[in-house]
C-alpha cells in the first residue's frame, strides 16, 4: 500500500519533472550499474510513474528485497531498500547418520549465502518430511529455530523422526497361492511375527514409495505359476496412528492356469542360413506340458540371445509373444528373431586409470578393435580385470557407431594396490603374534607386485621379500622370484630356514595358467626341549642341517567375479612338488585347493555370499632319520594343521601327529574344509560379518588319525589400509593338550 501512494504522489508532478539524479538507498549486495540495468530508467528523462512501478517490480523480482520504497525531491529519484538477510549456516539436527544429513542437504533447496524466505523456509521443511516418510518414518516434526543475527539468519532445522508404520497382516482376498510366495518379490510385505527384527525375515515396514510397483511384483509372481490372466489391483492401506500398525489389502482375480503347448521359433532369412532351428530349439528351456513360467522365457531369451551375440550380432533383438488357448489353457509361446547385421569393434576406448597404464587394462581385454562383437568376451573382459585387484569398478559400455561397428568404453576407477598393513593375533601359544606387510601389487602402474612381508610372534618369524610379473612384456607369460628367511619354535625345536624360489607361468585362457617353480633351501635344526637329548632328536636332522632342492609344476583356475568379495565362481590349485633334485629332502608331495562361491541373492533377495573352501595334501617318501642316511621327507616339510586356513580356533600348526616319545612330527595327509555364510553388513564401506564351520582331518598314514572342528564368527572389512579379518572362533569339543585361539586377525587376504 505504502508503494502504490508514493507511486500516485510521484504522478503528480511527473507531467514536468526531469530526472536530475538516481539514487539506491540500502543496497548492499547489488552494485549500482546493475540497479540501474535492472530499473530501465534514465537521467535527463522525464518522470513516468509507469516506469517508476515497472522498476520497483524488476528489483522484487531478484528475490533480495523485502521492502522498496521511492522518493523524488529537486530532481533527485531515490530509491530506499531494505533488503532480506541472508543465510549465514544451516544446520539440521537428528535427520541420520553425517552421510544422510549431507544428502538431504542437497535437496532442500537452500543453502548457505542464499537470501532468507520464509516460502523456501517451508519448502525445506517438507522436503525433510517427505524424505522420511520414503524411508517409512511417519509423523515425523520438523521444528525450525530462525535466528537473526544482524543481517543474516542462522537456520537449524529440528528433526524429531515419526515411527516405522508396520504391517501387521497382509489379505490378499482370492488368492490361492501362499502368502510367503506372494510376497516373494514384493516390498511392501507382512512381518514375520516376532522374527521381523532379523535381517532375513520381514521386519513389515511399510515403503510407501513401493507401493504403486508392488501389484506388478505379485502378477509377476502369478505369471511364474502360468497364471497369465490374474489381475492384481492397486493395495489399500489402512493405518492406525495412534500405535502405526497398518493392514495391507489386495483383491485377486487369478484366472486359469496355462500349460505349455509347445514353443516356435520365428526367424528371417538370416538366421534360418546363419543359425540352424535345431541348435535354436537346443537353446531352449522352456518344456511342453510344464506350467507355463515366465522367468523361464527370460532365461530363454538371454541364452538366445546371447548365443547369437557371441557370433557378431552385437543388434540381435527377440521379442517373446504367447497364444493363448482358453478353452485348453494351454499357451504356445512364440520367439521372433531378427539379428541385424554382424558387428565389429571399431575402438577401446579407457578412461579412469589415473595410475595403470592402458597396457595393463588392455592386455586383460579379451576382445580388440577390429575383432567381430561377443558379448562372452566383453563379460569375460570385466572379470578379469576386477581379479587383478587393481580397480575398485569395472564397467564396459557398448556405444554404437553405425549397423554394422561399435565402440567399446572401459571405464575404470583406480583400487587401493599400495598396502602397509599390519595384522594382530593372540593365542595360548604364540601369544602376541604381529605381521606386517609392505606391498605394491601395481607398480607405477605396470602391474608388477612387489612385497615385503615381515611376520613375528615370540615362537615364529618369517621374512620375505618378493617380485612378480604376471604379464612379462604384456605376453601370457609370468616370472617371480621371492627370498626368504624363516624361524620357527616348532613347540619341541626351532627351525631356521634360508632360501629362494624363482617361478615361470603362463596363461592359458583368461581363468586357466600353469607354473613351473624351482626351490632351494637350507633348514638348520637347534634347541630342542630339555625332555628329548642330543642322541634321541640326532636321528631326525643331520648336525649340517637339511638342504632342500625341489621342482613344483602347478596349475591354477579363477573365473571368480571379485579380487577380494567373490560373489560367484571359483578358485582351484594345484600342485606336484618333486624334491630330490639333489640335496637330502627326497619325497613328492601333491596339494590341492578350492574355493567355491555363490551369491544367495541370485535366489533370493538378500544379500548372502555362500562358501565352501576345501584342500587336501598327501606325501609320499619315508621319513627322513638317520636310518636312510637322512633322505626322505623332513618332518619340517609333512603337513600341519591349526589356525587360519585349516581349522580356526586352535592355535597355528597345533594339531600334528606325534611319535611315540611325543614329538610333533607332522602328516603324511591332511583335508581341511569350511563351510562359510556372509551377509553384506555396510556395503558401501565394503564390510561383511560371516559365520563359519571348520573341519579338518590330518594324519600319518591315513587322513583320519586326527580330526578336529570349530565355528565361529568373522569380521571382513576391505579398510582403506588393506582387507582386515577378525575372526572369533570356538573350538567344538577340543581334546586335552590341545592348544587352544579365542581370537585371530590377518590382514591382506582374499575372502
């Protein structure tokens, strides 16, 4: 009102009014030159009270301006403004966790240095509210305290979260299916009694934001069964808020149940000549006779279609179609294919590798520019590059260039391969037990490993230092080289080791290589326990010590998904060592190693990784002593079991057979197994809690002669200095003298 009677007063005498000046009052964020860009007006004009309000206008249009008011005196137009303060910090308090605060800070439309509104005020607040109630918190309270200091607000936002509506019964009225499969796929489901609180089971917490998607999950349920006509309708939710329990309501129409009749195959010209009908029809999983599923016709679809990718057909497309007969609910189901043309690789293109050199992510790629398009190399590709541990993402794009070529784009994101690591253990035995790790597993980026690797405790210390190529000259050939030195107090004596091993590979196919490696060592024996004399233990060990020389081919396979979080694949060694190619050792030792993995979300929606790791050992030679002239197998050498990798909860090589005065001399045999089961606790700082079972078996002349168990708990955490393992371990009915680990640490393993 104040501006519209200066506006009329100013009117008066704009009939004869030159304007002399312009004048800003209280501007304090904006310059003059723009005020007047922004007010049109002119010296030397006359004053037009039209022109005048356009102006005023213009500034509130800026959003700076709480108030503006003009005043025109001897020529001089003066504009006096007072201007909205500003926005000096914003804080909200009780939303979540650091991350989730900076989140939502994102997206409630204000910042820090924006001008105070008290629109943008509320907006903020319901974009607070909102975002709870996505994540199922209802009657949630913001309150905001607006604090004026100066010319500026401080804003804090008070967060009191709303509760969790939880469904309490779920009716799906006209189904005949069970609730547990219906809901199988869906978000928004009833809890499961007083199970809810476990990860596993449903906790019922309503997700409204779910909802609308939720009826098309069930019919997709329905459609498994062969049930192509149920109709699903939209849910009602009834809830109470006075204690936010809910009851989620649906209304079925199943219609018939359809069986297969049979499947055909559509196809142009192309594909009749390029892939025969028989091979096609190989393809197919689907039978007749069988319910009709339509996750069946998926898998159909993906191996067709991936069948006919791997031949060049990069543009392939199938588009699945059914015909129903309702009076025989029976349905044929109809695959129609059209391959387009065949496709080359026009370019590889990376990005991302701030460290590796394009060499190392190129040698890795199974396919090249100038190859013909397969969608199982391009697959293939990323997997082998996720093993190598260099990359923390791996992601191949396809980007098509023209019918008949495509680009590649290989995008990677750099992994930590630099580790300092540092590991802890306790047991009854060693007591305190440190390693320490420096490693390098891409070396300026060329991919070669180098590692230094220092373990003590008070009874054992080994000290290695180690080179690797794995792609000498980027060819499928590997070498290393690792020397070391060792010392172990094997309970009843201390072993002292010096040696080196060199070792060449070569890989035979992107999962398969072989190895050849040639070890020389030197094992002096000394100090053993005041019960056996010098006579008795002189029978074992030469005075000169144990030279031993011996030959390993290997072979190795691992088409797993992940260098340290394997969610599917597998891992198998192994390995025959020849020693007696010169020196005292003389025996044939043959070891093997699995690792299987299998991700439980595959089937169901949980994030579950399921393990079984397995090895199993055999010697064959005489025990080395005094009686062959110290040639055979140096009970330095046989098998012990105990500890990380065989059989957690006892201590490190504890468990060995004995002779009959009670020396531990080791086995002959050994089979270790685990069964594991890990759960996905913070993805996104790559932490896992796993529960495990051991079993192994060791022994002298058969597998049998010692067997032991435990269970226990693991912490797996790929930290930012390296993969942690915490595990803690119980012993299932351990035998007397048997030395006995509550808690283990390693760091630097594969999980």
């Amino acid at each position: 009102m104040k501006v519209i009677i200066l506006i009329c007063m100013l009117s008066v005498f704009a009939i004869s009014s030159e304007i002399k000046s312009i004048q800003y009052d209280g501007l304090i964020r904006m310059s003059n030159l723009i005020a007047n860009e922004i007010s049109g007006l002119k010296i030397g004009e006359n004053l037009d009270y039209k022109k005048v309000n356009d102006a005023i206008l213009a500034f509130y249009k800026q959003d700076y301006f709480d108030d503006i008011y003009v005043d025109f005196n001897d020529g001089v137009l003066t504009f006096h403004f007072t201007e909205k303060p500003s926005i000096s910090n914003i804080e909200i308090k009780g939303y979540g966790s650091e991350t989730e605060t900076q989140e939502i800070e994102k997206l409630i439309g204000i910042k820090k240095g924006d001008t105070y509104d008290v629109y943008k005020e509320k907006y903020a607040k319901q974009v607070i509210i909102n975002a709870l109630e996505e994540k199922g918190l209802y009657g949630s309270i913001v309150e905001i305290d607006s604090v004026r200091i100066e010319d500026s607000v401080s804003l804090i936002f008070n967060v009191n979260k709303g509760e969790n509506i939880i469904i309490r019964k779920a009716v799906y009225e006209g189904a005949t299916i069970d609730k547990d499969d219906l809901e199988s796929l869906s978000a928004n489901k009833e809890r499961h009694s007083w199970l809810g609180w476990l990860p596993w089971w449903s906790s019922g917490e309503l997700k409204a934001k779910e909802l609308e998607y939720d009826n098309l999950r069930i019919q997709d349920v329905y459609m498994r069964k062969g049930y192509l006509d149920a109709i699903i309708s939209t849910p009602l939710v009834s809830a109470d808020f006075t204690n936010y329990n809910a009851i989620l309501m649906y209304k079925i129409i199943e219609g018939k149940r359809y069986k297969v009749s049979g499947v055909e195959i559509r196809k142009n010209d192309d594909v009749e000549d390029i892939f025969p009908i028989e091979d096609l029809n190989d393809l197919v999983d689907i039978k007749e006779d069988e319910y009709f599923n339509i996750e069946s016709v998926r898998k159909d679809i993906e191996v067709i279609k991936s069948h006919i990718m791997d031949k060049g057909y990069a543009y392939a497309r199938i588009a699945p179609d059914l015909d129903k007969n309702e009076e025989e609910e029976k349905v044929k189901v109809i695959y129609s294919i059209d391959i387009g043309k065949k496709v080359t690789i026009n370019d590889v293109v990376i990005t991302g590798n701030t460290v590796s050199a394009d060499r190392i992510i190129r040698r890795e790629m199974l396919i090249a520019p100038g190859d013909t398009y397969s969608i199982t190399d391009i697959r293939k590709s990323e997997n082998a590059l996720r093993r190598s541990g260099f990359f923390d993402k791996v992601t191949i794009s396809e980007i098509r260039t023209g019918e008949d070529s495509m680009n590649l784009l290989v995008e990677v994101q750099e992994g930590r391969t630099g580790e300092v690591m540092f590991g802890l253990g306790y047991g009854s035995y060693d007591k305190l037990m440190i390693n320490a790790t420096l490693r390098e597993r891409n070396l300026f980026g060329t991919g070669i490993n180098v590692q230094l690797y220092v373990n003590w405790s008070k009874y054992t210390q080994l000290y290695n230092i180690g080179l690797t190529n794995p792609r000498i000259l980027d060819s499928a050939y590997s070498a290393s080289i690792n020397l070391y030195k060792s010392y172990f107090d094997n309970y009843d004596y201390i072993e002292n080791t010096t040696g080196f091993n060199f070792s060449v590979g070569r890989n035979l196919t992107d999962t398969l290589s072989v190895n050849l490696t040639y070890e020389l060592a030197k094992t002096h024996i000394s100090d053993f326990t005041d019960m056996y004399n010098e006579i008795f233990y002189s029978q074992y060990f030469p005075r000169q010590g144990i030279l031993k020389s011996a030959l390993t081919p290997g072979i190795y396979f691992d088409n797993t998904d992940d260098y340290y979080f394997p969610k599917n694949g597998a891992i198998l060694q192994a390995s025959s060592e020849f020693a007696g190619l010169g020196g005292d050792a003389d025996y044939i030792k043959l070891y093997g190693k699995a690792g299987f993995y299998y991700y439980l979300k595959n089937i169901i929606d949980f994030d579950l990784i399921l393990r079984y790791k397995a090895q199993v050992g055999a010697i064959f030679g005489d025990t080395m002593d005094m009686n062959n002239g110290y040639k055979g197998v140096p009970i330095t050498n046989t098998f012990y079991m105990g500890g990380i990798g065989t059989v957690r909860g006892y201590t490190t090589y504890s468990l060995t057979p004995r002779d009959r005065n009670g020396l531990r001399i080791g086995g002959n045999y050994i089979f270790a197994n685990s069964v594991e089961v890990s759960y996905g606790l913070l993805e996104a700082i790559n932490m896992r809690v796993s529960a495990f079972f051991d079993y192994g078996m060791i022994g002298v002349k058969r597998f049998d002669e010692i067997a032991r168990m435990s269970w226990g708990l693991a912490l797996e955490w790929v930290s930012p200095i390296g993969p942690l393992v915490f595990v803690f371990p119980f012993a299932i009915n351990p035998q007397e003298g048997d030395d006995i680990s509550r808690f283990e640490f390693t760091m630097g393993t594969r999980f």
